[in-house]
C-alpha cells in the first residue's frame, strides 16, 4: 500500500500510478451456501486509496453519465482525506438511497464507464465506495431523518413503494405533505425487497429506509392492489390530492411454448421471493418452500436471470444452466453478475432456444427440448436477430425451469382508471420531464413510465415526479390548476 499522508498532495500522474484496489468478496464455494452478500466490507485504509485514484477531473464525466448526477468527485476527495461522514452528505446531496445504489446500479455503463481513469486501467470503484461511505454513516449515527416542512392541507397517495414510490413519499413528506402508500405486497419495498436477492443486498437497510419513512410522518397500507381491492379514483375520493403510479412491471413474460403450465416452472418472480423470502412476508399461495431438485434450467439472458441461476444454486440445484438465444455478446445484464454466477458454477448455453418443456407422467417437468440458433439480421433491438438451426433440437434434464425473459405491466390500473392512457405495451403515457400522465393529478415514474430499467433511473424520475407534484399541489392551493 502506498504511503497515505497527506493523499491530498498527489498530482494527477501519482493518482493514475496508484493499482486498482481488491475488493474483497467471500470465496464462490463458500457463498454459494449462505446468502449473505458477496461483496465483503471494506477497510478504511482501502477505501481511502481507491477513492485518491480519483484524479479529479474538472469536467468529471461520471457525474454527468449518473442518472441523478451525484457529484461524484467531490465526495471521493472526502472519502480521500478520511471524512466518511462528509462523503456520505455529499452523496445524500442527491441520492436518497446511496447504500442501495452502490450495491445495485450498472456503474460500468454508467458512472464508471464514463470514468477517465478507466480509459488506462480499471475504473475508480465508484459504487463500492459510495455503498461503504452510506454503510458506515449509517452504521455510526443511524439513517439520517430529514427535516419537514410545517405540514400543508394536502395529501398525496403512492401507489407502490419501490424506489420511484420511496423517494415521492420522501419527498412530499419533506415539503409538508401528507403521504400515503399502498403496496400490493405483505410488506413494502417493492422491486427492493421482491426483486432483489438477499446476496445482492441485505434487506436490513431496505427496513430502516422504510423505518426512517415512518418516522418521517409517512404511512404504509399493504396488501392493497390498486385497481381490484381499491381504485385511483376511490383514492382521491377519500381526499388525496394527487396520485404517484410507481407499480413498475410485474407480470413475467412467457415463452408461449408447450409445457410451461407443467410442475417445477416458474416465473422469475415467484421463484426468486419464494426462494429469498420469509413465508410470513409472501402471499398466503407462495408461501410453499421451493425445491429446485438436482437440475435447473433459468432462461434469459439479463441480471433477473443471474439472480434466478444463483438463488438456484442456494436452494440446492446441483447442475443449473443459464438458456440464452444469443451469444454473450448480446446480454443485456451486469458483467459483473455473469462473472459472479460463473464463479460459482453456472453453465452457459449460448445460442439455444426451448421449444418445448417435456413432462412425467405426474406432470412435472422433466426435460426442456431446444433448439440451436445463429445470428441473423438486426431485429428492432439494433441486435442481431437469432435463427433456428435446422435439424439441431436436442434435451436438457431439468427437475426445475425457471422463465426469466422479461416483464410487462398489469393493466388493472390502466383499465379502471378513466382518463389515464397507456402505450400498446402498457407503459404509461408520460412527460418525461415532469411525470404528468394523461389525466390531471396523476403523474408516474419508474418502470411503469419507461420499461423495466434500473434502481437509479427510478429515483431519478420519482425526483422529478416530486417537484412536479409540489408545483401542481401549490397552484392547486392558489386555484391555478
């Protein structure tokens, strides 16, 4: 390790001597037996020296390529001199969930793959060190509350609390509103608690997020799906001044093949909240443990597919092999997910497509028949469209086959809501800028305004959705809208 003091005085040609730090992970043949994070914490001494990489470009390029434009090199200048805490502040400045996003983003298409240092050598580790600077603060002085402002005769309803819905209750809360938010699940959280496996991320900081909610004046009503239990209209019936839709895209796309209605299939969803999850925080239906039995088969090719194969591994498959229809190339997931389900033992299929899931005589999928593909023209992806091979079927065993090739929304919200219009897809209708959907009050953000994206982009737009939300309860006072 290089000498530390004063790092401060380093040039920019010392910075770019200094190595990419380690950072430290538990053994894949040990963590494929427990499902605490892979990424272990680091050091201060560590931390310190990775952020003075940093050579504090003027034009800092990683803060513009974020999507809520974290001033990035101004915290790693505190991180650098050992102000953790300072560090933390800055990265709060614009990120309510730090910890969350240090764990979750794609910083290498994001603020690392826009980092300059990168261009020689590894990128600064951007991420890790902002989830250890929101780790420690918390660790040390707790979840920071913000302050409110004196309360105003207004309310604001929620619907779904997953990070788009977190950061308009947050800030509604912060502006004096009164907030309230439903969530369809037995506990809130959204994507952040059902979507995202515990060795990914440890759902205690998701717990306090929600604890410092509360005590924030915010209130959760669970187990309520909008559109069927209660409708939009319902909500402004009982008094809400205006409406956030932040439900994201939950219904998992199928294949449309023979067999997927066989025992033993699932849909991503399903099988990763029923294998990362308590029973008592599933729905009474999903409650059931999962036994992936010695062979599973995931299918797809994103980050919702490396979630499925590992959380497979950790429920006891022995053999689990990841089906993709094209080559690696083409994934549209983290490089850094692939690396970690190799490591671990996942095979890769490339180029291989189901055509049918094959059944015993009890009903219970046995086998998943395929089919070879090769690359042809660009289909509207801008990526190379696969082709069957012909005369190259052939079966995979399989006691469990997992569906991990995307979602789409529910359309309930869509279909009782008059007023509120949606996209053939069933994406909402929405200005990018402001969150305003089609019928006043209303606004959305998150994957239901844009397609399944990522946690950043979420908080970005319930920002925006925010202060678009502020201004419309504001005139709304003045009699303006």
């Amino acid at each position: 390790m290089m000498e530390q003091a004063p790092l401060s005085t380093l040039d920019r040609k010392q910075r770019l001597q200094i190595p990419p730090q380690t950072i430290p992970k538990q053994d894949p043949q040990e963590r494929i037996t427990n499902w605490d994070e892979v990424c272990l914490e680091l050091d201060l001494d560590t931390a310190r020296l990775e952020a003075t990489r940093c050579i504090q470009c003027p034009a800092a390029p990683c803060t513009k390529a974020c999507p809520i434009h974290n001033d990035i090199p101004a915290a790693l200048a505190r991180l650098e001199m050992g102000d953790v805490m300072g560090a933390a502040v800055k990265f709060r400045e614009t990120s309510h969930m730090p910890e969350m996003c240090g764990r979750l983003c794609p910083q290498e298409v994001l603020c690392e793959g826009a980092c300059v240092v990168g261009k020689k050598a590894l990128p600064v580790a951007i991420g890790r060190l902002e989830a250890f600077v929101a780790d420690q603060q918390r660790k040390h002085q707790g979840w920071p509350l913000p302050q409110a402002a004196p309360p105003t005769r207004r309310k604001v309803a929620v619907v779904g609390s997953g990070p788009a819905g977190l950061v308009v209750a947050e800030e509604m809360a912060k502006r004096g509103h009164a907030v309230t938010v439903y969530e369809a699940w037995p506990l809130p959280g959204g994507i952040l608690r059902y979507g995202i496996p515990r060795f990914k991320m440890d759902k205690a900081m998701l717990d306090e997020k929600i604890e410092m909610l509360r005590k924030l004046g915010v209130q959760f009503v669970t187990n309520t799906l909008i559109g069927w239990d209660i409708t939009v209209d319902d909500l402004f019936e009982a008094g809400s001044d205006a409406v956030f839709l932040g439900y994201g895209v939950s219904q998992g796309m199928k294949m449309g093949i023979p067999g997927e209605d066989l025992k033993g299939v699932f849909t991503a969803t399903e099988f990763l909240v029923r294998g990362n999850l308590p029973p008592e925080h599933l729905p009474l239906q999903w409650r059931a443990p999962i036994h992936p039995g010695r062979r599973a088969v995931v299918v797809g090719g994103g980050d919702t597919s490396m979630d499925c194969v590992r959380t497979a591994l950790r429920l006891g498959a022995r053999k689990v092999v990841c089906v993709y229809r094209r080559t690696e190339a083409e994934m549209l997931g983290r490089v850094e997910e692939r690396r970690h389900s190799r490591e671990e033992g996942i095979e890769f299929m490339f180029l291989t497509t189901p055509i049918r899931l094959l059944g015993d005589e009890s009903g219970h999928v046995k086998a998943v028949r395929c089919v070879r593909m090769e690359l042809g023209q660009p289909d509207e992806s801008g990526r190379p469209r696969p082709v069957p091979v012909l005369g190259s079927e052939f079966e995979i065993a399989a006691d469990t086959v997992v569906i991990a090739i995307g979602y789409r929304p529910d359309r309930l919200v869509i279909h009782t809501t008059p007023g509120l219009e949606a996209e053939k897809s069933g994406i909402l209708v929405v200005d990018p800028e402001t969150g305003r959907t089609t019928r006043p009050g209303i606004f959305a953000g998150g994957d239901i305004a844009h397609g399944a994206e990522w946690v950043v982009t979420a908080l970005a737009d319930g920002k925006r959705a925010a202060a678009a939300i502020d201004e419309y309860l504001r005139r709304k006072e003045l009699g303006e809208t």
